[in-house]
C-alpha cells in the first residue's frame, strides 16, 4: 500500500484495487505470450515497471519478452502498510547464525572439506549410501547436455557509519541499479542490536550473473528448456541405487532455507521408514 499510494496518490485498498483493475482492462491481454504479456494481464503497467520489469530482468538476465508466461503464474498482490517481503509469522536467522547450528549438527561426524565429491568417489567407491546435493547433469557426466544456472557476485564493503540502511535487506527493483539487493549483515539479529559494533557497518551487494563452469552455481534457470532436461537426468536418478539427490541442485529446483530443510528432514523420515 505504500508504493501504491507514492504511485497513485491513493490512500484504501479499494482504490487501489480498483486503479489495478482498470490497467489491466486497458490492456486487453487475452492470451499472454511471454512473460511481460503475463505479468501485465496480472497487475497492470505501473506495478509492472516499477516493480517487476527491471528486477525479474536482473535476476534473469534476459528480457521480460524472451521469458516464457509459465513462469508467473500469479503475482501475490497485498493490500496492507506493512512492507515485509514475506507473510512468514517467524522470520530471521537461527540464533548465532548458520555456522553454529551446522557445527552443532554435524558434531562427531567426519567431515572433509575442499574435497570434490567426483575426485575422491575416484578412489573411494564402496559407499553403502550416498546423498548427492552437487549439480545432477554434473553427477552424470553431462551425458544429456549441460543444464543452465545462475550465480550471484557478492561485492561486500565496510561503511564507517552506525548504520547503512536500518534493515538486514534492501530490494532494488530498478533497472538502473546494477545490483538486485543490498545485506546489511548486523541487523539479522536485531535482539543483539546493542552488542554490534557503532562505528562501522558491513553490507553487501548481490549481482545476479550467467553461471559458467570454476564458479559456484546457485539458482536453477527453471525455464521449458531447462525443466525437461532436467526431468531426463530425474529418470536416470531414480535408476541409481542407494543414491540420494536433494536440494538445489541435486533436484533442480529454486529452494528456500525452509524449504530445503523440510525437504531433507523428510528424506531423512522416508530412509528410515518413520
Ligand atoms: C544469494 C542467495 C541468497 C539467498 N537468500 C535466501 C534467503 O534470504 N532466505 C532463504 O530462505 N533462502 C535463501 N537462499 C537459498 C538458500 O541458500 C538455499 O535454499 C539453501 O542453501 C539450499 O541448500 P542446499 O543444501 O540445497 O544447497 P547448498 O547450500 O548449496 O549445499 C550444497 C552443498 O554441496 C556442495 N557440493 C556441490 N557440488 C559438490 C562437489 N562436486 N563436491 C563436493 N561438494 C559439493 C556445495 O559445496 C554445498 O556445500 C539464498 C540463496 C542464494 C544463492
């Protein structure tokens, strides 16, 4: 509601609505055939180019009109003045962060790290079970073709300021700016706000690129040409015997932190028959 009211001078959900409704009539879109038809039949011009043109086409690299309609099905609209990005009745991060929870869980297990999991599977092959979260087209040496991913560049700077923008993340949805988001690491745990340090603050920005090989991958491009080469390498998946294939990119699939965690607990469940 805050943006609607900056962009329309309105101030109800009803008027708001209604300025939407009426773009989106003008517009006469019966059969969106791309991804900027779809998003325009769903929420109007304005919302469009404010908020979802430049940073769909940052993330993506590409075009709103060379991206199929498929993959916006519905644009979650929310007619209230509360700017939180998520709905989520709890939001943050474990307390102490990611590290201490990982160290915690993975107490009296053997771990080795800067090991690529291909190499030592070279010389060490007799795993009774193997849960495998590298890239899949990798794990089958590509046998399909190469599927495609994307990355994020962190650039990150200390400011000398208590301060740099009041909240953990920043979205900037413009075109203009390069970045797609500015983290402000300090304010992830705002009950420990009075023991971080007042003098200086860390942020960093995140660049969406186009993953190439040597780099590590993070998002899956979910796209028609992607997702059905992607269902080939599930069916080889399913053929490998005591092979588990979870999160991103064992499967594929754009996960968030508690998504993926409810996703491995209940692999977890199903192995051991719970
Ligand atoms: C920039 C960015 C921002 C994000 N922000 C959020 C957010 O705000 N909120 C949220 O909920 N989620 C966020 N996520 C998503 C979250 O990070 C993922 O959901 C989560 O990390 C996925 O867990 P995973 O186990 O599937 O993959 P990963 O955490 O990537 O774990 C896979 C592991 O496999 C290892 N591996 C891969 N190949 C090999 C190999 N050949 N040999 C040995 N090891 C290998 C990797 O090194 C890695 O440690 C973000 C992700 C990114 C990239």
């Amino acid at each position: 509601m805050n943006t609607f009211s900056k962009l329309w001078g309105i101030r109800t959900p009803a008027e708001a609505k209604a300025k939407i409704a009426e773009q989106i009539a003008d517009l006469h879109i019966t059969e969106p055939q791309n991804l900027e038809e779809q998003a325009l039949s769903l929420v109007g011009r304005d919302v469009y180019e404010k908020l979802i043109k430049g940073y769909t086409e940052k993330q993506w690299g590409r075009d709103c009109k060379d991206l199929p309609a498929f993959i916006i099905k519905r644009l979650p609209l929310r007619f209230t003045y509360n700017n939180n990005y998520f709905n989520d009745v709890y939001q943050g991060i474990p307390k102490g962060g990611y590290t201490q929870i990982i160290e915690k869980l993975l107490e009296n297990v053997d771990v080795m790290t800067e090991t690529d999991f291909f190499e030592y599977r070279r010389e060490h092959d007799n795993f009774k079970k193997i849960v495998f979260t590298g890239m899949i087209d990798e794990y089958f040496d590509y046998r399909l073709g190469h599927l495609e991913y994307r990355t994020v560049r962190f650039e990150t700077e200390r400011v000398e300021d208590a301060s740099y923008q009041g909240n953990a993340v920043v979205n900037y949805t413009a075109k203009e700016v390069p970045y797609t988001r500015i983290i402000e690491h300090k304010h992830f745990e705002p009950e420990l706000e009075a023991e971080k340090p007042k003098d200086y603050t860390i942020i960093s920005r995140e660049y969406s690129t186009e993953w190439k090989p040597g780099i590590e991958p993070y998002y899956p491009v979910n796209d028609e040409k992607n997702s059905k080469l992607y269902e080939a390498y599930r069916e080889l998946a399913e053929k490998e015997e005591n092979v588990i294939f979870g999160g991103r990119l064992g499967q594929y699939k754009y996960y968030d932190m508690d998504k993926v965690i409810d996703a491995a607990l209940a692999a977890a469940r199903k192995e051991l028959g719970k």
